[in-house]
C-alpha cells in the first residue's frame, strides 16, 4: 500500500520529539503523498490538519483548539472528528 492510498495518518505530538514531529516527520509525510495529515498536540491543546501535498509540503494547514472539531469533510474521508474530549497535557 502507498502512503497515498490511507488517507489520514494522525500524530500525536510527544513532548521530547516535538521538533521531529513538526519538521522531518512532517514533511516526509508531504514528499510521500499522505492527502491529510492530522498533528494532535496536548501540550499547545491544537490539532494542524495538513492537507494538499506537493513539491515536499503540505499546502494547506489549518489548526484548531481542542474543543473545536477537526472538519475533514473537504477531504476524501468526508466526516468531522470531535476534539472535547482530547487529553491536555
């Protein structure tokens, strides 16, 4: 299976592999394709949905605070994730 063909992959941000998380991992998402890319952080209580890979970089983010829902339905899973109940850290 292509990394393109799952169509989300979410990750939790840990706290002494954040800079991974937001840099190379981030990014090696985006050179492989994944269509969207959901970056749950319990330490800044956000989620950064990264979508519209091209070129190594994900072309559209949008960050939500926990409490709001994560709204994928512009994308091909098409649903809405709620975020209340997301552990703060």
């Amino acid at each position: 299976m292509r990394p393109q063909d799952l169509g989300l992959i979410a990750e939790v941000v840990s706290k002494d592999a954040k800079g991974n998380d937001y840099g190379p991992k981030k990014q090696a998402y985006a050179e492989a394709g994944v269509p969207v890319l959901l970056i749950v952080d319990p330490y800044e209580a956000k989620c950064h949905l990264c979508t519209s890979p091209k070129d190594g970089a994900h072309h559209s983010e949008l960050i939500t605070d926990f409490g709001e829902p994560v709204d994928l339905s512009c994308t091909p899973l098409g649903l809405t994730i709620s975020t209340d109940e997301f552990p703060r850290d």
